[in-house]
C-alpha cells in the first residue's frame, strides 16, 4: 500500500520517466548491474573508512545505548545503568 501510495506521489510529481530508468534497470546487462553494484559497495567502504573512528570513539559508542529511551533498563537494576559508559565517557575527557 505504501510502496502504491509513493509510485503515484512520484509518478505526479515527476512523471512516468523515472519509472521507466527503473524499469531499464531490471532489463540492463549484468555488466551495468555489477558496475552499479561495485560503485556502491565502494561508496559504502569509503564511507566506512572515513568515519570508523567513530566507533571506536568512546563517546559515539555509547551515545545509542545512553541517549536511546528504548534500550533503558524498565525494571532490576536501573541504579548502575550506563555507569561503565560514564566512566569511560569521563575518563576520555580526563585531560580537559
């Protein structure tokens, strides 16, 4: 129902063409298609590469389990909860 509703959102706004390129595609040479493919997963490596410093950041990696509502404790021991993530967090910013 939703993948109707933006065909016909799309197809209002920007015409058919676009659903013609997509339909193209489908029909292309696998050589198009693994071209398409491989300069994405190159995209997607760069990407990956440029910020995997970020992972290991202390600070990034405990901002999801910290800040995301959904991963919090409901109910046992809630009183320790993100105690290691502040420690390390503090212990990152020690020098300031």
């Amino acid at each position: 129902m939703l993948l109707t509703y933006l065909l016909t959102y799309l197809s209002k706004a920007h015409g058919t063409r676009w659903i013609d390129r997509l339909q193209k595609f489908d029909q292309s040479s696998n050589a198009v298609k693994e071209h398409y493919y491989t300069t994405v997963a190159n995209i997607t490596a760069s990407i990956d590469n440029r910020f995997k410093n970020l992972v290991t950041s202390p600070i990034f990696k405990h901002m999801d389990s910290l800040l995301d509502t959904k991963s919090w404790p409901i109910s046992g021991d809630i009183g320790s909860f993100g105690d290691i993530a502040i420690d390390e967090i503090s212990t990152h910013f020690n020098e300031l």
